[in-house]
C-alpha cells in the first residue's frame, strides 16, 4: 500500500470516528447505520450510493487543476467496451418513434488545435430511463458508444433523447436519499461522455438539456451552467454541441503513484 493510500484510509476513519463522537451515536444507532450498509451492498447499489455523495467533491477537487473543459459526475453507469458507433447509436424496436437527438462538437486541445483520432464513449438513459448493461437486462450496445473524431477533430452522432431520470428509488439509496434524507431522486436528463486522445488528459464530463426538468435540482448536484447546452434544433431535431477543450496529459510518474 502506497503512503498516500495510507495517510487518507486512516484520516477517512478518523474523520468518521469524530461523527461518531459528536453525536454520541449508540449501538442500536451504530448497527442501523452497519444494516443499511449491508442492505445497500446487498441490492448491489454501493456504487451508485457512493457517487450520489461523495462523486461531486472528486470532480470538485479534479476541477481546480484543469484549465481546459471542466469535469463533471461520471456516474455508476459507465461501461468499457461500448461498440466503436459510425452515424446512429443502436436503437431498441420499441424505441423508435422517441424523439431523436443530433451529438456533434470538436475536440481541441489548449492551445484550439484540432485533436483527431479522439475517443469520446458517450452513454445515456433509455426513454424509460434506465442504461443498458446495468438495468432490465437491456444489451450493453444500446444507447453507449465510442464516437471517433476525424481529421478536424470533429465527431457527430445521432441517437434518441435521454429522458430525466429518476435514480433507483426503490432500493436503500432511494430511501436514504427520499426518506430519511427528505429530498429526492431525481436527476435531469443527461448525455455522459468520457474523451480520450494521446497525450491528453482524459475528461469526463456529461451535458444537460437547456430547459430540462430538474436541470436546477439535480440530486447528485452534477450541473453547472456551463454544462447546460442551450436549445437547438436541426430539422425539428435536438443538437446538442458540445467541444471538449483538453488539458495536456499528467506527468505519468504522478498517474501511477
Ligand atoms: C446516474 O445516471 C448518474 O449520472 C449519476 C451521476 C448518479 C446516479 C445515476
Ligand atoms: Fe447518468
């Protein structure tokens, strides 16, 4: 285990001790907290309680370095291995007549060079609001994508709207969140995306619908204006365009520590 590992796994439980001290938690309180633990790793949602907290600080801290676009939530969703997507992301029978959505926009690196060859996996929800690989046994090639930028560094893609989206609410984190919490489960619709070019430092960021629903009260607390894509339309189509500015790569001894 490396030092840093160390240092902040022993800070992590100290600093949860000093809850436990300031509060004067019990044991009745102190095994309702470890049941709700279990529950939540046994309905498999320890990922998606974990990002719902403590997701926006990492992109928070990883923000304060970049110069270029900025971070945002990446979310429990992310696959590897989506299919490379040429024109259409792949649409379910059932899905078709959901209304359309063009992707397009230009990766560059600091300096406004075209950045070609870029890999940006793109993923979103179904028009009911779930992702594919994760939710109702939905094949992994729907609605995920690796979009390849040409030699101006443009890359364009069409695929259906994601919807907003209610995170799963039936299990321990919808309760936690909606019922011992008193707030909601709801996030605006939204298009992830993870971009990677040589030399460059990865982004992972996501957009979001100008006008949206719950564009202003996104439970995981992952917009900001800038993320927010104003209105378009192409042949009654939604544009979303959204360039992706890179930041050089880190130095790889600092990566691998
Ligand atoms: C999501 O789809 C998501 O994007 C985030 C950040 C958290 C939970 C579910
Ligand atoms: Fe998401």
């Amino acid at each position: 285990m490396s030092e840093r590992t160390k240092t902040i796994t022993l800070d992590i439980i100290e600093a949860v001790r000093d809850v436990l001290r300031k509060h004067e938690v019990t044991f009745p309180e102190y095994r309702a907290g470890f049941a709700h633990m279990i529950k939540t790793q046994e309905a498999g949602e320890i990922p998606l309680l974990i990002d719902v907290y403590l997701n926006s600080t990492i992109v928070e801290i990883e923000n304060k370095k970049r110069v270029g676009s900025k971070a945002t939530l990446q979310g429990p969703y992310f696959l590897e291995n989506a299919p490379v997507v040429e024109d259409e992301i792949a649409l379910r029978g059932q899905d078709k007549e959901h209304p359309r959505m063009i992707m397009r926009g230009k990766v560059t690196d600091l300096d406004g060079q075209p950045v070609a060859g870029a890999v940006i996996d793109v993923w979103h929800s179904t028009p009911d609001g779930k992702y594919s690989g994760i939710h109702d046994d939905i094949p992994m090639e729907f609605y995920r994508g690796k979009l390849v930028t040409d030699e101006d560094g443009n890359y364009e893609a069409r695929s259906i709207l994601p919807v907003p989206y209610q995170i799963p609410n039936t299990g321990p984190t919808g309760e936690l969140l909606e019922k011992h919490l008193d707030y909601h489960s709801w996030r605006p619709a939204h298009i992830h995306y993870w971009v990677h070019a040589d030399g460059l430092r990865d982004l992972i960021t996501q957009a979001y619908f100008e006008g949206g629903d719950w564009v202003d009260d996104d439970c995981c607390d992952g917009v900001d204006d800038e993320f927010i894509v104003a209105e378009a339309f192409e042949d009654g189509v939604r544009v979303m365009e959204v360039d992706f500015r890179l930041d050089p790569a880190l130095a790889v001894a600092k990566a691998a520590e």
